[in-house]
C-alpha cells in the first residue's frame, strides 16, 4: 500500500506529535469542562482515536454519518443526515472533530444543524485543512496541519474507500488513479 504514494506529507510520527500539541491545547482551553466530541465518520475516525487518549481531561464521544448531496466529486454544501447523534447536545461543550477541510460546506451546514441543537459551545477541530477552506464563514478552532491543495489519503483519509489504514499521510502515484 505505501509504494502506491508519490510522496508522504506527514509522517506517523509527526502526526503522533501534532495531535499531543493540539490535545495540550484543547485541555487547557477546557479545563474544568467535560467535552463532547463529535467525529464524522468514516474519516475522523483515526483522528477522533488518538486525539481523545492524548487529552487529560474527561470527554465522550458521538458520531454522526453525514453524505452530500449532487454528483461528482464536487461537495454540494446540502447534507443528508445518514446517522445521527445519540447525544442531547442541549448546554454541552461540543467540538466537531474532522479528518480534512476541503470547500468547508459540508461541515458549514452540519455546523448550522447542530448549532440549532443549544450547546453550550459549538467548536471544531480538523486534522488538516486546505487553502479553500480559509473561505468558510464558520471558524475553526484547532487544526493539526495546513497542507496544499492535492488529493492526500491515509490516517483516515481514503480513495475510493482504500488507504485510511496507512499510517502516514501522502500524495497518491499516477498509476494509482490513471
Ligand atoms: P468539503 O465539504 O469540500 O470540505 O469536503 C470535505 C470532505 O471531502 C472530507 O471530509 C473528505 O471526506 C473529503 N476530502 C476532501 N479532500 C480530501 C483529500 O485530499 N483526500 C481524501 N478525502 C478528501
């Protein structure tokens, strides 16, 4: 599987390393609190797994499964709701924990949805976030890595459903797609 990418972002290890700052982050931002993480699934399911055993503090966590609607590879901004939370929402501190922010409005309009939802903060953290993403009105609080605007997989991220189990994260080779 590794020999299918054209070049490694990140490392394991350096993600490892950016998810203990960002957790150190978020429990000083917290402290005293007990947070809710949201995870989107399938995507932040690598993220949601180390963020939450860095963190010192108390947190639960929830899942929603969302899908875009309209074809292609472009993101809608509309979003069915596949799965929801089984948590109320009502007075917690809430952090919407995400794989990529690509366009941002799949996550601008789950933002709505749950904001409507009275928790007592709504917040959202990504793992990593691309250029087009600076143009989303809803403000991300914690993001683990800036990176370009290439198609990357692992950690998560997939291709065609493949490669969420690589542990580094990369650019994928032209054989893999051409
Ligand atoms: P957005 O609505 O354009 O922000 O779409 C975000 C979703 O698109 C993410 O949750 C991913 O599922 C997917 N996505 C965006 N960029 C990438 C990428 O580089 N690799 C894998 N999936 C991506």
């Amino acid at each position: 599987m590794s020999q299918d990418l054209e070049k490694v972002l990140f490392t394991s290890d350096q993600i490892q390393a950016r998810i203990d700052e960002v957790a150190s982050q978020i429990d000083a931002d917290y402290e005293g609190r007990e947070i809710l993480l949201v995870g989107v699934l399938n995507g932040a399911v690598m993220v949601m797994s180390d963020l939450q055993r860095a963190m010192r503090s108390h947190v639960e966590m929830d899942w929603m499964a969302v899908s875009s609607y309209g074809a292609g590879t472009q993101s809608s901004g509309v979003v069915r709701i596949l799965k929801d939370l089984n948590a109320d929402l009502e007075g917690r501190d809430v952090i919407v924990v995400e794989d990529i922010i690509d366009t941002g409005l799949t996550l601008s309009y789950l933002m709505s949805n749950l904001a409507s939802r009275g928790p007592a903060s709504l917040e959202i953290m990504t793992m990593f976030r691309k250029p087009d993403a600076a143009q989303m009105e809803v403000p991300v609080k914690y993001v683990g890595f800036e990176i370009p605007n290439e198609f990357v997989v692992g950690y998560g991220l997939d291709y065609a459903g493949r490669y969420r189990n690589l542990r580094d994260v990369g650019t994928l080779a032209k054989h893999v797609y051409s």
